[in-house]
C-alpha cells in the first residue's frame, strides 16, 4: 500500500484491488464511508482537511481538477 499523507484517512486497497478495469482511487474515511470517485476526494480534502496543500504537493492533478470541476456537466450537478 503506498503511503498516505493524511492521519485518520487510509487508502482503500480492498477497492483498488477487486476493480475490473484498473485501480480506482478510493479513501476510506475513520468512519468507514469510502470515496471512490476523485473529485469527490479532492472535494473532501479542500473541506475537511484544507491545512494540506494538495495542489502544491500535486501540480498535475490540481492541473486536472481545476478543468474537469469546469465542464458544465459537473458544474450542473453540483450542490448548492
């Protein structure tokens, strides 16, 4: 299992591991409710756990999020 840089939030290997297509990025939080989708993990670090920086940590994948949370198919689907 790679490391993780957050104490309390681990990766979900079990996910990763029985995904048909490849691994998929997956979080399991202290509670056990699993994230299985990267913008929803990427939202839930801006929220829960902004004091990390993972934009500077990761440029490319800030790269990613910053144009993917653009499409109007995201913006049309997100709460209010």
């Amino acid at each position: 299992m790679a490391p993780t840089i957050l104490d309390g939030v681990t990766p979900d290997m079990r996910v990763a591991r029985d995904e048909v297509f490849g691994p998929v990025p997956a979080l399991q939080l202290p509670d056990g409710t699993r994230l299985c989708d990267s913008r929803l993990i990427l939202d839930y670090l801006d929220f829960h756990l902004s004091a990390i920086d993972w934009r500077a940590i990761c440029p490319r994948l800030a790269g990613w999020f910053a144009t993917y949370s653009k499409r109007p198919s995201v913006l049309g689907t997100a709460p209010r």
